[in-house]
C-alpha cells in the first residue's frame, strides 16, 4: 500500500511538472509572439516591457526602434508571424517566431531566462542548407581552433586536407553585420561553401564568428567608439596568426580572403599584417560606404517599378544622413539617430577619405578581384574602380561572372534580396578559380 501511495505521489508530481512546464511554454510562445507584434505595430517601449535590466539598458525602446527600422529598410515591411518552435538549453529556453517580411523570411530568436524575462533578442536566417556536390569531406578534417585572446576569443573551424602537407590556407573575413562563420544569409553558407570546396582541393581554411555575432551585447555597450579595426580587422589578423601556429600549415602561403566589407578592407589587413602571401577580394567595395547604403536602398525600393511617397520620403531622409557623413562640421556631437542605420560617428570618421582601390595600389602582395555581375549591392563599377586603380599590376588577376550575385551564387534577371532567401551553392568555377590561382602563386 505504501509502495502504490508513493508511486502515486511520484505521478502526481511528474504530471504537475509536466503541465507546469507545458504552461510555461505556451506563455514563452506567446510572449514571443506578442513582442513580434509590439514591433509591427511601432509599439516599442511595450516590446521592452519583458526585457531583462540589461537588455533594457543595451537595447531601449529608441534603439529597438532603429534595428526594426533597419529590418524593414533591408527587407521590406513584416506581413506575417507564421510557424513558433523553442529549443531549451541548460541555462535559457529559446523561442523561434518564423517573420514573413516582404523580401525576406526572419526567424526571431527571442532568449528567456527562468525568471521568463527576455534577456536577449536576435534575427536570424531562416531555412535549409545543402552542401555543394564539389565539396568531399573524406578529403578534409574539421577542427575547432580558437581565435584571437580575451576579452575577445572568437571559436573557428579549421578545415584541413588529409596528407602530410604543409598545406596553402585561406582566411575567410566575413562581410558587413554579425555574421557566423559560415556567412549564414537564408539558407545560404557561402563561407561553408568556399571552405569545403576549397579543403577539398588541398587547401586549409580557417573561418571563425564576427566579434559581433559572438559578443552582440558587449559591441553595443562599445557602439559608441567602434570602427572596422575593431570590428574586422584586429580579428582578421588574430585568425592570420592563429592558422600560422598549426602544424601542417605552410607559413609561407597563407592567403585572406575578404567578401564585401572584408574585401574592402584588405589594404588595411595587409597593412596590420605582413605575414599574409596575397588576398582575394569577393565583391569588395570601393566607393564610400554611406553612397553603397543610399544606392542599395534607392534600388530595392524601386524593384517594384516605382517609387511611393513614403519611400521618397525615406529616400530623402537617408540621402540627408548620407549628407551629414559627409560633412566637415561631422562632430561627436552628432547623433546616430542623424546618420546612416544609426552607425555611429566614430565609425564614418575612421572611413573617411578611405579608397580601397587606390589603398591596394601599395599592397606589394598579389592580389585576386572576383565579382559577380549580377551583384546589386556591390556592382560592376566597383570592380571597374579596381581594375582601373591596379590595371598596371602584372601580379593582380580579375575575373567576373556573368550569372552570379553578391553570394556568387548563380540566377538570372535583376537581383533582388528575395533571391537569398532560395537556397543555393557558391559556384563550383569560383572554387576552382581561387584554387587555381592560390596554387598557382608558388608554382615551381
């Protein structure tokens, strides 16, 4: 009687648990959802109301509101909140709201912490990848290598090729934004990409998480006096130093890789390091980056065949902050809220006058310029800029690709920022370029 009595005890409670815990999640999802819909509204200082002390004080109501502004900017305006999913860890329960914007699906990754306060808020990329059919992972091993040191310690992956070596690498340096290792955009992990097929055809690469993505609350706390250096290149030369310490590494040809913002900014990794054999840009800039913003943003609002007076209306604001970047009487005084998707001024400063074209002309280290043709955020006049500004180097190469976007994944017709949402491959013919070319730099 008393073993039964027990044993009915013991239900009782597990089932209590269970619909405790039940209920809990049913109040995490609907909290995740209504604070989705708070942002939709324009309703942002209810949005906050679940925050933690700390995420009340990194991201308030007027900063929440300049993220979502910048969402909408990039990917149109929210027309639907559809699937929830939550994914518990030790410490924290996760809760996944999938976001139909008009150009774009989102999943807003809401973290709550026991007490059911929201203690942190990411939007992340929604989908499924698929590894290219040129990549052969029985050619390579993975291994975690650690980059950089405290407070700033980034965890990367190494892919090695199987053999004895010493092998050539790459570093890959990630674009504009908090990106992952693998450059996650959608479905899409052009990183992953690059690395598999590049460690396939006996080449080590090394690719590691933006100190943004890794430490998002710290960088904000710092927004205020951030610039690439801390941004990009301080760990981009860490990551350098990091694959030169592993054994079967040949010190002697380690390459980096920058896409966009880090191939912009190659001049100045070269000249952090001068350890690096030679550089790959992938659609990296050369013009001011405030005239990339205004142009991008001008031509996603205009994929529709026309213009709307709210989006002139928010043309013209942006080409006033764009203005403002510009200008001598720029100060410390000015505030973020005046300047370009809220980036502070430090950061404009720091880019001011800066050309990466010209900048390249005295890296003394051979250099190769990829773009796709079809890239609407870094287009062809930036590649032309590069070839004019290099075009008496023998040691520079340049290829385009007549089908690819900014991913340099193929398509067809205008690109558009709906074409990252369809899941893809970097192309095989890039792969084999860079390989090529990489092997080809020591080519007895």
């Amino acid at each position: 009687m008393l073993r039964t009595l027990i044993l009915i005890v013991a239900l009782t409670a597990t089932q209590a648990s269970a619909v405790m815990a039940n209920d809990q999640a049913a109040k995490r999802l609907e909290m995740a959802k209504a604070l989705v819909a708070h942002l939709a509204a324009g309703e942002f200082d209810r949005a906050i109301e679940p925050f933690d002390p700390t995420m009340k004080r990194v991201m308030p109501a007027a900063k929440l509101k300049e993220v979502w502004s910048g969402l909408t900017t990039q990917y149109g305006p929210l027309e639907r909140a559809t699937e929830t999913r939550i994914v518990k860890t030790k410490r924290y329960e996760f809760v996944f709201v999938t976001c139909e914007f008009h150009w774009w699906k989102l999943d807003a990754k809401v973290v709550f912490d026991a007490d059911n306060l929201v203690t942190g808020l990411f939007f992340v990329p929604s989908g499924k990848y698929k590894p290219p059919s040129y990549a052969d992972p029985a050619k390579f091993e993975e291994k975690a290598l650690s980059i950089g040191s405290a407070p700033w310690s980034l965890p990367g992956t190494l892919l090695l090729p199987k053999g004895e070596g010493p092998f050539p690498a790459v570093v890959l340096v990630h674009g504009s934004g908090p990106n992952d290792r693998d450059e996650t955009l959608g479905p899409n992990k052009p990183f992953r990409d690059l690395a598999s097929g590049l460690a396939s055809r006996g080449i080590a690469v090394l690719r590691y998480e933006k100190r943004t993505k890794q430490y998002p609350l710290a960088m904000s706390l710092l927004a205020n006096s951030i610039t690439v250096k801390a941004e990009t290149v301080d760990d981009a030369t860490a990551a350098v130093d990091a694959l030169a310490a592993c054994e079967k590494i040949d010190r002697q040809r380690i390459y980096v890789l920058g896409h966009s913002l880090g191939g912009s900014l190659i001049p100045r990794i070269a000249t952090a390091n001068h350890r690096i054999a030679g550089f790959i840009s992938l659609a990296g800039s050369t013009r001011p980056l405030e005239d990339v913003i205004l142009e991008q943003t001008r031509y996603i609002l205009s994929l529709d065949g026309k213009i709307s007076a709210g989006e002139q209306k928010q043309l013209d604001e942006l080409a006033q902050q764009v203005a403002r970047v510009k200008s001598p009487e720029l100060s410390a005084k000015t505030g973020n809220k005046a300047l370009p998707l809220g980036v502070p001024v430090p950061y404009w400063i720091d880019l001011r006058g800066y050309d990466p074209a010209e900048a390249a002309v005295a890296v003394k280290r051979p250099l190769l310029i990829l773009q796709g043709e079809r890239d609407y955020q870094v287009t062809m006049e930036d590649f032309g800029r590069w070839k004019k500004a290099l075009a008496a180097r023998k040691d520079v190469t340049f290829i385009s690709y007549p089908a690819l976007n900014h991913l340099f994944i193929a398509g067809k017709g205008p690109g558009s920022p709906a074409e990252y949402s369809t899941q893809g491959n970097v192309a095989e013919k890039v792969v084999l370029d860079i390989a090529q070319w990489i092997k080809g730099q020591h080519a007895d």
